[in-house]
C-alpha cells in the first residue's frame, strides 16, 4: 500500500482550494499542470466569484477560471461561503468543505498558507481547509454522516505571492520546468485575462519560479508547504536537496 | 535521472560521520537497517574513539563499532581530529572530511544536527560536514586537488537526542518498523555494550521512535532533517503526512 | 504571601479546562494526580460530551469522565458552549468561563495549548481561556459583574499530542513516576473506555512522559507551558534542569 | 532530595562567570544579592582583567571586582583564558573551566547569555561554560581526572543589557524588590566606579529590573533563562506569573 | 514623489486607532508628538468608550481622550464596534474602518500589534486595522464605493505593554527626548486621570521608553514595528543603529 | 547632527567587506552605485582573491574585481586572512578589520549575512566584521592604539543568495531601479568574467531584484539587514512599505 522503488505510486486525486478564481492557478498552477500529466485527477474548489475584485466581474471570472481549469487538466466547481473579501472563519464553513472532502476522496488536499499578512481571505480559507481535512474524519460530526469518513494524505499549502510563504515549514519544491507544464501554466495564467492585463502577476510568479529553479538546478520550480512531516518508506524518495549556489 | 514513478531510482552510497563511536546507530541506526536492506551502501567515518566516555575503553569501543556495523549492513572507517570531547571547527578538518566526501562520493550524506545544546562534539561535527560537502564542490581548493569535486544529493541531520532535533526544519520521518529493521537497529545499539549497558541509552531511542511511529501510524519511524529543500519530481513522491491523532 | 523556602506554600484550586471529556487526562492528568495527592483541589470544567467523536455516545461519555475525574480527586462540570468539533472563538464564551473563574477563584489555571494544528476545538478553548483569565480581572465587564473581579496566578498549558506543544515556550516538567500518580493517571485515561479502546491513546501519553522522563532523569514526566514567564522568590525553587543525556 | 513543599531545599554553591569584572554585577547582582542573603554561597570567576576597556586600568577593575563581590556576599576569583576583548572558543578554555566546576561543586551555575551581537567576549564565554558544565561531567577526559565528575543542577543564563536576552528561552524572573537586596546591588554595581562614572550603566540596569517589576507586580525583577527545562516537584513550586497589566 | 536628500517629504496624515480611549497614548503619544510638531496632521479613531474597564465612566474617558488628543495636536474620534472586552474579528469591523481610511486617506496608519496574548480587543484591532488596509484598496467591494480606493504608504503596530512587542518584526525607534515632546507626552498620559491615578501606567511608559533610550544613545525612545519591509531611497535615510552598549 | 527633513544628510563613508573578490557585487552591488551616485563614498575590503574557486585564477579575479568596483565608484583593497575556503573566526582577523575601521572611519558598514547554511567564509567574515565593529570602540585594545577609536552609525548585512537572507530580520529595501543604477550594477556583475560567464549568477541577482521590485511597487530592489533597528528622527524617514500584491 505504501509506495516502493519498483511500484508506481497509486496516485489519488488532487483537491485544491481557492479563495477567488485565479488563486490556484497564480499560487501553484504548474503543479496541477505536473501532476494531471502525470496521470492524477485534479479538481478546483473556488470559494467566490472574484466579485470584489478591482477588474472583471463575477461572470467573467467564472468562465476564465473555466478556462483556465481546462488548461491544467483540472476540473472546476464553485461554492459559496461569505463572499469575496468577506470570508470568515465560521465552522459551518470547515464542514461544508469536509462535506466536498468526503465526496471527492483525495489524496492530496491543496490550501492557500495560513500566513495572516496577505489577502484576508487567503489565510481564511487555509484555516478552514485545514479544520475541514480533520473534520472529514471524525466519525461523529452529524452533519457529515451521509458520507462516511476519509483521511487524506497529505495536506499541502502554496502561498499566492511571496509573503504568503511560511517561514517555520521546510517546503518541498516541484520542478516545474518541463516545457508543456511551464507552458501550460503560463496559459493557464493569462486565462484570467481581467487579472492578468492590469498589473504584472504572472510575471511575478514566473519571476518566483525561477529563482526557485535557479537555486534547484532545474529551469523553473514552485514550493509546496507541508502541513506535517513527510513520511518516506525510503530515503530513494527523498529527491535531491535544492542547492546549486 | 531524476526518479519518475515507474523507475527503480539509483541509490547511491550513503555516508554517515559520527562524532564518537555510536552516535548513528543511536541517532538513525534504524535508517541505515532500512537503505542497506533495501540495496544501498553505507560508510560510517567516525571521529574519535570514545576516548573521553565514562564508560568503555578505545578499544572496546571500535570492536563495538564495527560489530554494529556489521549489523547493520555498513562500513566504517575510523579517523583523527582532535579526540573526543576536543572537537574544534577548523577549516583543515572541513578539508580532511571533504577528501573523504570526493572518495566515497555518495548520494546522501548524514551528519549530526546543528543544535549547539547538546555534546559539544556533536554540532561542531554537524558543521564540519555541512561545510565539507561545500568544499568538496569547490574546483581551486588546493589540497583537494587530487580528485575529482563532487556534489552531493542530500545532507540529512540526525539527532542523538530529542534536544539536538533542529526547531526550524521540518523534518521526513522514515519508517523503521519492519521487524527485522527494527530487530537489526536494536542489535546494532546493543552492541556498544559498554554504552548500552550503564544507562538507559536503547530504550531513550526505541521510546523516541515509537512516539514517531504513533504520530505517524506506524510502529516506529525516525526523523531525519534535511539540509536543503527536497526537489522532487512529483507529489507521487512526497509519500503521506504524518497525522494519526 | 509569596512562597517562602520555609514556609508551606498556600494551595489554592487548580481548574482545569477541557473541550472534550477525555483532553484533561490525556493532556496532563498525572499532573493533577500529583497535585490532587499533595492536597490541592482540582476541578474541571469540559465543554462538550464529545458528540462529534467517532466512538462513544454522549451519555458513555459523561460516565467515564464523571469516574476518570474521581480517579484523579477532581470534581467535574459540564458546560455547553458551540458543542462537539463546533466551537468558534466568540466574547461571549470568553465571559462564560470568566464567570467560572470568578466563582472558583483558582490560584492555577490549566487549558489545552494555542498550536492551531490540532482538534480545531483545542486551540480555540485555549484561546477562550486566556481571554477569560483576562476578563475574570477587569472589573467594568457588565455580565461578570455579579461576582467580584479575580486574579488568577497562572495559566499553563497543556499538550493533548506532541503536535500540540508550543515551539515558543520553555516548559516546566512535573515529575509525575511516584507509583501511585502514574497508576492513577493510568487509570483514569482507561476510564475513558470509549476511547482508550480503539486507538493507542493511552500508550502515545505513557510513551511521551517515559521519553521527558528519560531525558529529565525520573521515571515519567509531564511537560506544561505557561503563559507568563514565572515569578520566584529565589533560585531555591527554581528545580533542577531537565538534562539527563 | 528533591524541594517538597514543607523542607527547606539544599542551598548548593551558586557559581557564576563572568567576562569582566564587572559583567556578573550588572548582568544578575541582584539575584546574588538575594541568594547570599538567603544562605547559599556565591563564587565568581572572571576570566579578563577588563584590559581592552576605555576606562580603568586592569589594577583597578580587580580592586573593584573584589569590593563589589564582598558586597553581594561572593568571593571572587580571577582566571586567564584570551585576555579581554580576545576571548575565543577553544576546548582548552572549557575543560579549565570544567576544572573549577569539578573543585567547587555548585548546584547553580550563571554565565553571560548566547545570544550573538553583544561584546563578542560574553557570548563565546557563555558557550564555554555551556560545554564545561558538560565536560565536568564525563568520565573520560584526561586533563580531569584528578577531581571526581560533577553534574550541576541548573545552568542558568544572565543578559548583561537587553540586546542579550534571549529570545526564544522563557525566563524566570527573581524578585530583587527586597531594600537590602536592591542597596547592595546597586552599591556592587557603583563600587565599579570606572565603568559606572563614566556612562549610564547603573541607570540602564535599574531601569531594566524596574520595567521587570512593573510587568511581575513587585518592585523590580531580574530575568535569568535557564539552559534547560525547570524539573519541579509540584505546581507548588512554580510561583506565580509575569503578568501585571 | 518618493523622499530625496534635498526635498522634504511630503507628510500626509498619520491616522492611528485605538481599542480604548487610552491605547494610543499608553502605546505611542510620544510618536504623535513628535509628528504633530513636524506639521503632520494626526487622527485618533476610538473603538470603544472603555465601559468594561476596572476604573472611570464611559463619560469620563471621553472627555479625557479629547484632552490628551489635543495635548498630542490630534484630532479624535469614537466609532462603535462590540463595545469594550467584547471585540470580535468580523469582516464587518474591517470594512467600516476601511471606510474610514479611505475617507481620511492616511500616509500612515496605527494600530496595536498583532501578538495575542495582551488585552483581548488589542490584537483583534490589530486584525482589523491590517485588513482594513488592504480593503480600502479593493476597487470591487460593494459596501466601500462611493469613496475611491486607496492605498496607504505603511501601517505600523505600537505596543500599549512590552509583552505585546512583536518578537519577529525588526522596530524602528522613533527619538522622543525633546523636552517639549516628552512633556506632551507625559500630560496626554496624566489626561487620563481615571487610569493613570490607580496604577503605575504613566511610570510603566516612561521606564520603556528610558530604557529604549538608553540603549539608542537618546533621551527616550519609542518602538513602531513596520507591517512591511521599509522601502528607502538610499541609505541616507537610514537613520542610525541602536547601539549604545 | 541627526537627519532632518530639510537638511540634507551627510554622507560618511561606506564601507564593504566581502570575502571573495564578487561577493560584494553579487550581494549588493546595485546599492553601491545608488550611493556612490548621489555622493557617497564607497570603499571595498575584499578578504581573498578567490583562490580556490572552481574559475578563474587569482590574478585574472583581482583584475576583474579592481574593474568593478570602478564601475560602481568604488575603490578597491585586498587584504590577506586565511585563503579563500579556509576563513576561520580568529580574535586576530577581527582585530586587523577594526584597525581598517578606525581609519576608514565610515559611517555605514556592508558585510556578507551570519547565516550559516551558504559557502563558509560569508557567515565567518559577517561575525569578524561585526566584532571588528564593537572592538573599532573600545579604547584599550592594545593592539588598536595608534588610531583613536571610531563608532559607526550602522551595520547592514547583504545576502549573497536569497539562502544567505537572515530570516529573523526585518530588512530595508533599496530602490535600484534607476536606469543608471541598474546599468552599473548589471555591467559590475559581468566584469566578473571568470564567474559570470559559467553559471548563471547575474541572472540570479537580476531576477531576486526584480522579485522584490515587483512586491514593492518599484522596477528592481535590493534587502539589506540592519544589525541593530533603526532610530529615525521622524517618520518622516521611514519610507514606505513594500506591499504591492
């Protein structure tokens, strides 16, 4: 069951969160682009329309993080919590999202980081899917008895821009250099076209990648933060460390 | 030559420096069991002989040596530095365990951890090592000249004790519960009698690994602290978070 | 009245808060053995009947509680506040436990540790305990006016798991090895049969204080964290160091 | 052996090192001050005549440093490590001062705190006492053979100006409000009438335990944090908290 | 537009919020000073009339919160939001203060420091006041439209007690030892004669911003703790280091 | 003396050490010509010339170093410690940087980051210089007498790689994004042919600039790490934050 060197790893599906449209796809979208060629499912959970963003409106985010979803090879649902910019850390919310948990059964959850001085909402939605990757596994919580209970694997978090990093978790990095997966995520980026024209956020994030990649050894890389510790069945799984100056 | 998920990765020699003659079968003897079973090569180079303990004599304590790692599948060469409980950080030291590094040439490299709030030999070696697999990198350092630089994947950290684990990096647990990993670690620490024998030196580690094991669920694992970000190819290869509680 | 080398120190009350029927004991009921045994009364207040638990029915749970608590010489109240993995960080739950403190009138204060990533109902009682140690002193807050204001003289936390220990605080560690405290901390977590039955709590708790307990040199230790660094009238109290490796 | 609530505790030596003459007085003379006058007895050995200092000569600072010890009830010895402003890590250093530890036994050990950006002397001389507490106590090391193997009880650490203080250690605050305790140690800090005429040292260091006072709720406090995790018998022991306002 | 050597910067109002009528002068009436007699405008908003408070009328600290804002050359005003000790973190709160910012289109913005364990409404202020911030920037949220977004130069957290400074945010020392500063500063704090009378508040200050003194080579000086790096045209900017001892 | 709006600040001297002949051109080299081009002087002290580097050849390195620093208005002085790769922290080499101090007499000082974890001299030459920067004022270092004494105004670290960042330090950010600036700093960086040319380290410090301009609302910019917090005379000084995204 678990992996071995000569076994290919079962790979169990991707669940990511996002606060607005295009969170996942700036925070970590050549990941997604990674693993869904690699053969994994992947699924978006968005948490609002973008509708208090400066540009675009909730009509045309929607279809551009479709869009987008499609680029990664992932599939897109929409819920509603509070609102953009309006989210609030209620446990009502923590269930609804270990309701979707139960359902879709992943193996990997994705969350934006619990780092408070970003995007209030950011941090928000982070909390409450952590609490609900719990919550989807206690047998008890009445409102979450119609599906039985499901423990994930492993609960990552990616951080949107830089300050959103943790600065107390060792990330592991992804490399995101392959040619159809960088290109990919850069589509996948510019399909958030109402974002992407009015300031440089995808420069920014290729800019990010890079200097990851330039560090790692590899053209472009992006971290991912573990909510706990890695458990190996062997040190053949421990990739190579990221040290190239 | 990255690991993808249907090929068997290369596993490339392990080389694991201890400060006194049992410190890496006390601090990750249970790791060692499990890559040499699995295929691997392992060195130890250990930096003194003991001479300093309360217990046990040089002597007695490289017979234990080599018998336990014997045990657990290793090699091990014994040098000189200062003598234990003299270690300083000098830069010839960092030179001499380079040279050993560009011989050995190995894919991962183990060493003490850099918490100073341990056995002052302990950090000072962890150091020593850190700086030695720069310098083995480096083309113009002189007096390592004769060989060809070599880079290696990984330096990982080990901890003889709970207080050496270092605070600020999250540590992979590796899973040491297959009964005779378990049953060879247990061996290999129990055959440095004149430690094992005075104080309640196994059973400190067999307690440690088996709380790891209950976090992690399994029977028991062993944290190792890597030295740089992990670069992995894929989140197939992130294995699963340790959360059973 | 501050403790003196001479004279006995005043014992007052010890309340302890719990979010679940069992956290008291798996967190830290040795150490209310120990108090309990030395002539201080302990009382706890619980915040749920563990509702959202996978084992146990409400009503099995109370009963076990109700006998742990005798167990360990504690009283026992149950209150409601948001109910079972429901609990939200809200003032007016704040104001409910200052209530209870103000009726108490503890000297110390125990509540399950600040670390977020844990039962969701853990940190968030943690937090409402120190806010209500806050408002038990201020003496304008209009719902608590019915009793006079207090004082407390120190919270602790505690650790429900090791996840759970705060980084950031240097704990102190109660000797809890007398035979007759372990036996009744034993005891009373295997009152909580519900629980105790299907999964290795109780051996995860025994496992931990042997490890502090190796490490401080006796046979069981519980580690808790204060909240304010501690006031000693002399060095004389200030114990003996946790080192034992 | 161990404090119970009704004995009086042994008093073991108090034994503190200093830098400079005068590092010990206005790092933590007020807690030598209520240690002596509660019966312990205090040893202080400074490692430097004060050479490299703006003011005084080296004869002066000894008759200083000696006026001042008689004042807080110590004796004073005076020892040869680098010279001031020289002082380097270096093993030999450590095993002298192993050396002293093993002749005069103390229960309660004092050094200048490690943090980094302070005189460049203090921290590295707080790393030597670190070591020498544990090199006193293996069995092995030739150059101390002579004198039986000791172990302390507690290593504790002083901060000679807020810069020192560290930050990741939770003190233990000690009431210095005493009028004899807080007379002499001011009278030990002016005794050193080359350093204090010249800048604001006396000023700082009242202002320092005063702004302590006011947070503890006495008059003025010393924080001394401990190298390790205070073991206590009882909560009996563990005074009441910092928190005033 | 950015500050050079030769031009003055351009000193747009400083807007600082406080929980109670006393938070802002307790925590940083020095630095309102100061900037008020540099020819900054200053604007109080008060959270609350401090109705829980042990001492003083709702009435009553009004009227002192007038005169000591007029003593510091600023303007004040009181919002509603849960009342004294009753503050929730509520999208709500952050939305009506960020209502307030884009009304008074602050350069910089106050508020007290994030770390939790202080009053309880200081922190959640804190919350409040930072995504505010981020909020009067956010072109789409419905509730904040009929003003222009805008975008602040910098928000910096003061600190009403030392326990409340944030460990991990570099300060920057604000030099308030001119006499008329300090003297103004002084009588705002007396203003508020319900609290000054009954406890050491107005000492507890001065003793802080002494010992900051001291240590930067000035009279009195008061912490700001920036919510982003510093962005500086040159170095000449800079201003000196804290470094007396 | 102490800046004010109006008066345009003096400039004192800056002055840089860097261990290798392009350490500090790498690390900082944009704020160099920032300051060199409003009129500062600036002075490098470079402690090797890149002897055991894997390019390149000492003569070629001292070549290409004198070129750089021309072209960012600097001068340039070699001094001899232990050899590339083999700095070792000597009271000695403290000592001759101080005596460099006292005749330099600058009032900022540059050095590589006391972070351990990048090539060994970097962290090793950061503590020399920040010793050498207290023993540049203490008035009885012998060795030291034949210059008076000096006190700098700040010591600021740079980061060689983002690896070398100090993560416990708020920093400064330095526009340098001034087309001229940029230019000289780009041209600097390449005048290191021998390293420039094999790997990719311009592009390194290129895309880490640009990074940090994207998050701060400016082209390009440069952290520095103050040593000891800033006092400022107003808030005037203080920027504004990096907060872009």
């Amino acid at each position: 069951m678990k992996p071995t060197p000569t076994s290919r790893p079962e790979l169990r599906t991707l669940l990511a969160f996002g606060a607005h449209p295009d969170d996942i796809e700036f925070g970590c979208g050549g990941v997604i682009a990674k693993e869904t060629r690699a053969g994994r499912k992947a699924r978006f959970v968005i948490c609002s329309r973008g509708e208090a963003a400066s540009h675009g409106t909730p009509a045309q985010r929607v279809v551009e993080a479709k869009k987008s979803a499609r680029l990664l090879g992932a599939t897109v649902e929409f819920i509603k919590l509070d609102g953009d910019a309006h989210l609030e850390v209620r446990v009502a919310h923590a269930i609804k999202l270990a309701a979707i948990i139960r359902r879709v059964r992943p193996g990997i959850v994705l969350a934006p980081s619990l780092v408070e001085n970003q995007h209030p909402d950011h941090p928000r939605l982070g909390q409450l899917v952590r609490d609900a990757c719990r919550l989807a596994r206690f047998g008890g919580v009445k409102a979450l008895r119609r599906v039985p209970a499901h423990a994930i694997e492993q609960l990552f978090y990616y951080a949107v821009t830089p300050e959103a990093e943790p600065p107390d978790i060792t990330p592991v990095l992804i490399d995101v250099s392959a040619p159809d997966v960088l290109k990919a995520w850069i589509a996948a980026m510019q399909a958030h076209a109402s974002q992407a024209a009015s300031r440089n956020y995808v420069e920014l994030q290729i800019t990010r990648a890079r200097l990851r990649g330039l560090r790692a050894g590899c053209g472009h890389a992006i971290a991912l933060f573990p909510n706990d510790p890695l458990v190996l069945d062997s040190l053949a799984h421990a990739g190579r460390g990221a040290r190239q100056f």
